[in-house]
C-alpha cells in the first residue's frame, strides 16, 4: 500500500475561494466513468518509499538529477513531496493508437571470437545482424480508459509545475483532439498557447484518404506569465530567394515593411522625408537607419527598410514545424528505441519554455532524449517511465554525456520484469492452465483455467501498466460484481481476483459478502506473490586478476534461450506447406526449413547475450557507483566509460581498484549482481 497520499494542491487558506477545475459539479468532458477518477484525485497521489539504486557522478544532494523507474502519478507525489517545483514538462505519452510496440534486440558477437572478425562483417548491415523483438509497452486502451489515465496524470503533473511553468503533450490524430479538450478543463482556456504541427516523416500515400504526415504538439502554461524565449526557425529558399537588391559592395537585401499599419500597439505618428504615416520605430531610430543607408526610397516616395540577407538570424518560431526530422536509421543519436523523438525538436521547446537552472521534466521519458538535451542546455532533468529499458537507455545516454544523477526505483509493490506489458505475458503463463477464453468470458477477464470439481473458473489480473486497478478498493470490487459477473456463463461458480494492494481487506469482503451472487464464489489472491516469481536471476561466472581485471567466463539466461529457441521455431520452420493441415494420411505434415533462414546459434558460453558490464570498487552494498563499464554496442564494438571507442570487447574489464562487486546487463535489459 502506499505510504501516504499526497494532496494535488496545498490545502486552501480558511475563507480563501478554492478555484480548482476538478471540483466543478459536473465535467467539461464527460465519458464513461469520468466521474469515478475524482475520486481518486480528492485522495491524493498515492506515495510510496524511493530505493536509491545508482548514483552517476556527484549530484549535489539538494535537488539533484534524478531518472525515476516508477508511473507518473508516483513520481510526482514524490516530487511534490520533496517541494521541487517543475519549470518545464514535455510528455509523449501513449499515442492509444491500439499498437503494441517492441525493442529490436540484437545478439552481440562472441568476445572469443569477435577480435578475428573479418572487416566486412563489421560492416553488416543492420537488418543482417542477429536480432529478435520484445515488447516494450503496449498502446491498446479504450478511449474513455485512456482519458481518465491521462486527466490523472495531468492533475498530477500541473501539482508540480511552478508558478511560470509550461507543458507540452505530444500526440497523433487518434486521440489529440479529445486530450486538447482535457487539458482546456485540466489548465484552463486561457492557457492554452498553441496547437504546434511537426511535419514528422515525407508526404506518403494512404490507401483511401489524406496521408497523416504530423503530429501534433499541445502547449499550455500553468499561467498567463510563462517563460517563453523567442526562437527561431530558418527561413525557406522561397523567401531567400527574394533578397535580389544588392548594395555597391555586393550585400544583397530586401525590402522591409517600416509601417506599423495592423499591427498590434499604437506605433508612432510622425512625418519623415515627406512621407508621413505610423511608424514601427520612433523618430530618432529613423533617422539613424538613414544615416547608416539602410532606407530605402520607393519610386512612389514611400519609405521601406533595407533587410540584409547577411544579418539574417531566422524566422520567430511559428506553431508549423517542418525543418525539423525524425530520427533516421543512421543517425548518431539512434538509441533503437521505439517512438523515439530527435533531439532538434527538444532542443527548441527547451530553449523556448526554460532558462538555465531550470527543472526539466519528462514523465514518459522514453530513450532520455527530453533529459539528454536538458542536461546539454544547462537545466536540471528529471527522467521517469515505468518500463526498465527507458531507464538503462536514458542512464547509458546520460552518463556518456558526464552527467551527474541518481537513479531512484519506486517500491509500489509490483516487482516488473523489464515493462509493464511483458510482466503480464509472464503472470498469464505463471497462472497453472490459464488458458484465454475472451470469445465466452470477454476482454475483461485474463482467462480461465478449469477446476475439476468446479469447472470454469475465470481470472482477473490488474492491468499493470493502468495504476488505477492495482488498489482493490470497493468501486472496482463493484464493477467486477455487478459489471463484469453477469455476463458470464451460469455454468461458472468461482472468479478469481488478483490485485496487487488492497485499500481495506475487511471492508472488500464484507462488500463481496453483501453484493455477490450466492451461486458465484469470488476468491482473492495476493499477486505479489506470483510477481516474486517473475523477476529471477541469470547465471554468470567472472574471475578476478591481481590487476583487478575482471575476466567474464560464461553468461546464461534460460529466458533469453527459450525466447531464441521460439524465434526459431517460428521463423525457421514452414510446418504446413501449401496451406494443408494434414496429409493425405491425416498425419500433419513434416516440419519444412525456410528456405534461406539462418537461426540465431548462441555458443556454450553465451557471452554475446551480455550488453553492458560495470564494476563497483566503492561499495559492496547500497547504491550503485559505477567505477568501470563497457556498454558494447550492437555490432559488438566497446564503449567504454561512455567513449567510444573501434575495439571489440575481449570479454574482460579493468578496473582502477579491487572491484567489490559486478554488475551485468543483458541485451533484453535483465541485470545481474555478482559479489566478488
């Protein structure tokens, strides 16, 4: 259970009005089940206790750094709690746009072996190295789901914002246009700035209709005194090619608009070389543009100001964004990390919403590009996702950088494996016979496995990656007796239910006791206990030399096996040729080699399913101080301290002094702590 809860706003002066848009009688947006999530925010953000796992560095230990592992709503209580005030948030939540999304994952060489490569198998293209996908998070909700998660975390997030504070939310066309309605209510009208469009990949053709090339970028600030810097965006070869005037010495120019016709403001009322009107500038400033030669006469008499190409800075930023690209395959800053966005376009908003020292924040945090291009700027970051690999991914980014942070784990009861989304495909095949019925019990149960004296009995398994169902309290008891019971078969006569905390045992059952059906037993179990069985440890051997070098012997993990094994199963083997199910005997047909498939091999030591090594030679215990590593890189060449280096890794780290304990890392992200 959660520590504490954490208000979403101080607690209101006595007698001083309270203006806040939840507390309004009825919601600007309304939707299924957009009432209940007032609920949850009148309790406040659920706090829960912080391990330090990682300290990268020397943070000062008053607001440092920090890359979070742990929801949004979890990190902001904490933040809250430690009253640090957000300048900035950018998020690039989940897009609901019904995908699952995956890490490619790719096979490193053998260190044995890698030295003897020959040059042109350094160069193999990507898609010939050795590579299997694994799920990173899934986007599959349903759209009023989907708002209640997001106005939860919204809430959240402005309860940490500063006074001069700006968000921006980055989305697509399948949701944007319900969220920029969610964030009128959550920041008010008046703070919203603007729709910016990023023209986010080349015009392409759809099937039917218009190609959706954009996305869109939703900006509000938390007032109506923001920070916001003037940036630029550069000028378009239609408008350069317009500067055709040209001085004597050579200066090609363009004729500028000195009136203050139109514009916004009074401007200034005055007669100058015959010619009156109202002027952008005062007298005096144009008297020294005509003494400097940068007026120019028209035929007509009329007096327009010369533009220089030369001087030209750019063009003041407009909401249309479409100099800048995405992240191709062969760009430096690729992390392989799905939905990852370049760091061109975090670049301007950070320059535009922020100014040095200020706290940056990115709660769906990704590959750590928000926080990467925070740390280059001179501002302070603040990294958070759930998902393992976003945290591996930002911290690898970050330290190669030479930034200094801590890396904080938030102890909510749920130990996952990697995300979210692969932790619930394990916790379905931990369940002994769960077996997916959806056709006869409906999406809203995991499956079913059978009872022999009972029969069918359906599961239900908290969404681990939706924090409103991990809390069995009375609302969701309800809604799983009287909206998700009856639709099953009359046939059942036992559900189980899962949950990962319970707000107040006594009371769930006396409810359940009260409300459901005589004839359907309802059995709750701890899922905490399943969870212990998820996360287990992979086997490694390391030796230890007099000069403190670590030599890797041999690397095993049955989880990454089973899932090579299954790879080649499925890719590797054509096991009904021709469409037919059987022979002509009623045998099924004999399993047929792909033509042209080379399975992925992994040698007896295993060596080339290790992605990254590190020694602590500071402490046996506690955070972790990473004194030496090698992050080896998909094509099996060494980083090494964060540099980069042409060397393939030999399967051995040195290290500056007697190392007390080894850190490793997988290439699905699964660590491993050997003392030494």
């Amino acid at each position: 259970m959660p520590v504490d809860y954490i208000p979403y706003y101080p607690q209101p002066i006595e007698g001083q009005a309270v203006l806040d848009n939840f507390v309004r009688t009825r919601r600007l947006l309304a939707y299924r089940d957009s009432d209940k999530v007032l609920r949850r925010i009148a309790r406040g953000m659920p706090s829960y206790e912080l391990d330090t796992l990682e300290t990268v560095g020397q943070p000062p230990e008053k607001n440092p750094n920090l890359l979070i592992r742990g929801e949004c709503l979890s990190a902001c209580a904490y933040i809250k709690a430690q009253d640090i005030e957000v300048d900035l948030v950018y998020i690039d939540p989940p897009f609901a746009s019904g995908a699952d999304y995956a890490k490619k994952i790719y096979v490193r060489r053998n260190p044995k072996v890698a030295a003897a490569m020959a040059k042109a198998e350094e160069e193999l293209p990507d898609d010939q190295l050795r590579a299997f996908d694994e799920k990173m998070y899934g986007d599959i909700w349903t759209k009023e789901d989907y708002l209640n998660w997001l106005y939860e975390n919204l809430m959240a997030i402005k309860a940490v914002m500063s006074a001069n504070a700006s968000i921006y939310v980055h989305l697509d066309w399948h949701i944007g246009h319900y969220v920029k309605v969610l964030m009128d209510e959550v920041f008010g009208e008046d703070c919203f700035q603007n729709e910016i469009i990023w023209k986010c990949t080349t015009a392409h053709s759809d099937a039917e209709f218009y190609g959706n090339n954009f996305n869109s970028i939703y900006f509000y600030t938390r007032s109506l005194t923001p920070t916001f810097n003037e940036v630029q965006q550069p000028y378009d070869d239609e408008y350069l090619a317009r500067f055709k005037c040209k001085d004597p010495d050579g200066r090609l120019w363009e004729s500028g608009n000195l009136t203050a016709k139109g514009l916004k403001g009074a401007g200034y009322d005055y007669e100058y070389r015959g010619c009156r009107s109202l002027w952008r500038c005062p007298l005096e400033t144009m008297k020294r543009l005509d003494s400097e030669g940068r007026l120019h006469i028209t035929k007509t008499g009329g007096i327009r100001l010369k533009v220089y190409k030369d001087e030209l800075k750019g063009m003041p930023c407009q909401a249309l964004w479409a100099d800048i690209s995405p992240v191709n395959s062969q760009a430096s800053e690729r992390a392989d990390y799905a939905t990852q966005k370049p760091e061109s376009l975090l670049e301007r908003i950070i320059s535009a919403s922020s100014n040095e020292a200020s706290v940056v924040a990115d709660f769906f945090g990704g590959s750590g590009v928000t926080a990467a291009v925070a740390n280059r700027l001179g501002r302070r970051f603040i990294h958070a996702d759930v998902g393992i690999n976003s945290i591996q991914t930002a911290r690898d980014r970050l330290q190669a950088a030479g930034a200094a942070f801590n890396v904080l784990d938030v102890r909510d009861g749920v130990a996952l494996f990697r995300n979210p989304v692969q932790t619930m495909d394990k916790l379905r095949s931990l369940i002994t016979g769960l077996r997916l019925d959806e056709a006869e019990l409906g999406a809203f149960w995991a499956g079913a496995f059978n009872d022999s004296r009972l029969g069918l009995v359906p599961v239900y398994l908290p969404d681990l990656k939706d924090h409103t169902t991990k809390v069995l309290d009375i609302p969701l008891v309800n809604t799983i007796l009287n909206g998700a019971m009856p639709d099953l078969p009359d046939k059942v006569k036992k559900v189980v239910v899962y949950y990962v905390d319970i707000e107040d045992r006594a009371a769930v059952e006396a409810f359940i006791k009260e409300n459901a059906s005589p004839d359907c037993a309802v059995e709750l179990r701890d899922l905490k206990e399943l969870l212990s069985e998820v996360v287990l440890a992979d086997e490694a051997h390391v030796s230890v030399s007099a000069e403190n070098v670590i030599t890797f012997e041999s690397f095993h993990s049955d989880r990454l096996q089973q899932k090579i094994a299954a790879y080649n199963d499925k890719h590797g083997l054509n096991c009904y040729p021709n469409g037919d199910l059987l022979d002509e005997l009623g045998r099924p047909p004999e399993p047929k080699p792909v033509k042209g498939f080379k399975p992925i091999e992994i040698s007896e030591d295993g060596l080339e399913l290790i992605e990254w090594v590190s020694a602590d030679c500071t402490a046996a215990e506690g955070p972790w101080h990473s004194d030496a590593e090698i992050k080896i890189d998909k094509r099996g060449l060494m980083i090494r301290n964060g540099k980069k280096t042409k060397d393939f890794w030999d399967a051995t780290l040195a290290c500056p002094k007697a190392p007390k304990r080894v850190k490793l890392r997988s290439i699905a992200g699964d660590e491993t702590v050997l003392q030494v």
